[in-house]
C-alpha cells in the first residue's frame, strides 16, 4: 500500500519559472474556478511534476476548506512550495495579471460583445469548460475515488450539493465527507502509515509564527480596516467593502457575485447595467473570476477610480483568501500525517470528486450544452483532452471557432 511518504514537493524551481507557469495558465485557463482545478492539476501533476497526485489533492482539500478563490489559493500554495514566498507571489501575479489586464481593458474601452458571431465565440468558451471539469472528474475520480467507500462519499456530496441551495452547500457537503471518510476510511495499516509519515516533509514551508501572523492580520482587517496617512475616505471603503466580500465567499468565484452587487450596485458605487456588462466580460476571459473586483473598482464612483481603484479592489478580494491559506499551511502539514487525518483527507478528497460532478452538470452543462451542436462538440474537445492529450490552448481555438461557426450557420 502507498505510504504518504509520497507528499513531497519539487522545490528547485525559480522564480522565473513559477511566473512564466501561472502566466500561461492565466492566459488560456478559460471556465472558471472549477475548471481551472483541472487545468492546474495537468500542467503541475501531469506535465512539470512539480507535486505529486497526493499532494495535489490534499493541497486542494484545503483550499475547498477555506473562504476565498480555491485555485488562485492553489496556485499560490504550489508557488509557495516550489519557489518560497517570491515563488508564491511570482503565481499569484502571473495567474492574475492577464485576466486583470483583460477586466480594466473591457472597462476603459466598454467594448459590447454583440452580433452573432461575438456571441457564438463566448458560448464556445462556455462548451471549454464542460471539457475540462469532464476531464478533472473523469482523472480525479479514478485515482480519489478507487474503492466503493469513497465512491459512495462522492455520491452523497452529489446528493446534498443537488438538495441544498444554500452558499453554505459546499462547505456542508466537504463536511459530511471527512466525517464519512474519518468513520469509513479507516485502513488496518493506517497507524503504520502515520508513523512512517512523521519522517515526510511539509508540504509547505511556513512557520507557526508566519502562520499565526496571517491569521490575526486577517481578523485585524476583516473586523476594521484601520485608516492610513494620504489614503482617501472612499478608498478605504472600496478596500473593506472588496475585503469583506473575499473574505465571506465559499464556494469559488462565483458566489462571490452577489456579494460584490450588493456591496457596489446597491450603494451606487456602480450602475446595474455597468455591474452586468462587466459580469459578462468576467466570463469571456481567462483566470480567476475574481478579477470582475478590477473592473469594478475602475468603474466605482466616486474617486478613486481607473487604475487606483482596480488595484486596491484586486488586492483586497484576494487579500483574505491567501492571508488564511497561509495560516492554515503549518498545522495543515501536521494534521495530514496523522491516520485519523488521513483518513478524513480520503473522504474529503472523495467529497472534492462530487462538487466536481455536480458542477459539471451545474452551472458548467446546464449554461453550456444547449443544442446537439454544443453536445457533439463538448464531447470532441473532451476527447482530445482525454484521448489525445492535446494542449488546452489549442481546445480553446476549436471550441471558439466551432461556437463561431455554430452561431453564424444557425
């Protein structure tokens, strides 16, 4: 049996590196937080081999623990344990900057995607996403879910996540899986396995010290964010109000969205129709969708507004979500050797699989696969995905030329 001497981490890399990686993903990770889990684990699990697929998944099983954007979470802890903190930001920028760039265009030039062609090229990136999170269900399943135990937690974080509806379901159903797998998960050799696990290294390198820094700041910020010399009144606004928002959200980038119209629309800082113009861009471009805060912090009235309230919204909706998986890493290296903790791990693992299910039918399919067209081609970029191990990029052009064509045929 697999010992969980196998959670080691790659950590040669340069800063270099790590940057040109994550631009890369920035640039062409199209579909969301959810698909982006997928991307990531191809490019660092299956093509750099940076961690290993035990790593991975723990490291994932964390960040869907955490409030905040799980893969931008991700990214930067796999920065972090490849090339130290400066590894860390190097991810963090470069996975942001090319959607964040593409947010603060889309709102100086206002440009409208219209006609049918601009709305067939969208809807193709739309069928991108229903291959990649097909193809993370389809990998992370066989390798998380390899017994009837785990595959049954899958099923049950499928079964609560299609009853509940609350922005609390994810977190309940990832709940109810370590409880599963903490109770069912339990192997006979688990004991010897923790032991021989002590001599492992962390995941992560970072402190209880830094760890414990990151946690008070964090609640510092989110119970008053203090005044600073030469800052505006409003500008400490939009930075609390776009921290508050990053720092209540489970469940990805997407619910996050109603927080940000009723921190922004509903206090005027933004128009209704602006705030939904916006939200369609944040569909079209690649990233984390979190990168919408850019777009509206450059829109938000009164002052600051262009590039000094993109930036400060940016940052501060990203703030809370590394500020916790940076206080959670420490102690995160330590539970995970344990055998009770490990056997929670399989279980939320196995509950990681069904949010990824459950996502593919909803919102990815049920936005997306809307004819026979979009099914067939769906399923041919999931076949070259899968089948043929094509680059995400060029699926991207297929996806983008076929709902183009789709579009001006139809």
């Amino acid at each position: 049996m697999e010992t969980r001497r196998s959670l080691r981490v790659a950590r040669s890399g340069d800063v270099t590196e790590v940057l040109l990686a994550f631009l890369k993903l920035g640039a062409t990770s199209f579909g969301g937080p959810i698909a982006h889990l997928g991307y990531f684990r191809r490019e660092f699990v299956e093509r750099r081999r940076w961690l290993d697929h035990d790593t991975f998944a723990d490291l994932l099983a964390l960040c869907q623990f955490l409030p905040g954007p799980a893969s931008s979470q991700l990214g930067f802890s796999i920065g972090l344990a490849r090339a130290g903190w400066r590894g860390a930001l190097a991810a963090w920028v470069g996975f942001t900057l090319p959607s964040f760039l593409l947010m603060i265009a889309f709102a100086a030039l206002a440009p409208r995607l219209g006609g049918a062609l601009g709305n067939g090229v969208v809807h193709g990136l739309k069928l991108v996403a229903v291959a990649v999170v097909a193809q993370a269900v389809w990998d992370m399943a066989r390798r998380l879910c390899p017994d009837r135990r785990r595959a049954a937690i899958a099923i049950v974080a499928v079964a609560l996540l299609a009853v509940l509806t609350g922005r609390f379901a994810q977190l309940i159903a990832i709940a109810v899986g370590a409880a599963l797998g903490a109770v069912l998960c339990r192997s006979p050799d688990a004991a010897s396995e923790g032991a021989r696990a002590d001599s492992s290294p962390a995941i992560v390198p970072v402190s209880r010290r830094v760890g414990t820094v990151a946690l008070v700041l964090f609640c510092v910020l989110l119970i008053r964010m203090p005044s600073a010399p030469g800052v505006g009144a409003h500008a400490i606004a939009i930075f609390d109000a776009f921290y508050r928002s990053g720092a209540l959200v489970f469940g990805g980038g997407h619910v996050v969205l109603p927080l940000l119209q009723q921190r922004t629309v509903a206090t005027g800082w933004v128009p209704p129709d602006v705030f939904l113009a916006g939200y369609g861009a944040a569909q079209a471009v690649p990233g984390p969708l979190f990168t919408f805060a850019a777009y509206l912090g450059w829109v938000a009235q009164p002052e600051p507004t262009r590039m000094a309230g993109a930036l400060i919204a940016t940052a501060a909706i990203f703030l809370p979500g590394l500020l916790l998986v940076i206080a959670a890493l420490p102690y995160w290296s330590v539970l995970r050797q344990r055998p009770s903790m490990a056997a929670a791990l399989a279980g939320v693992n196995a509950a990681v699989v069904g949010l990824l299910a459950f996502a593919l039918y909803s919102p990815v399919w049920t936005s997306a696969v809307l004819s026979g067209v979009d099914f067939a081609v769906a399923v041919v970029a999931f076949a070259l995905l899968v089948r043929w191990k094509v680059p995400p990029l060029a699926v991207v052009v297929f996806c983008m030329a076929a709902g183009g064509v789709a579009a001006l045929v139809g």
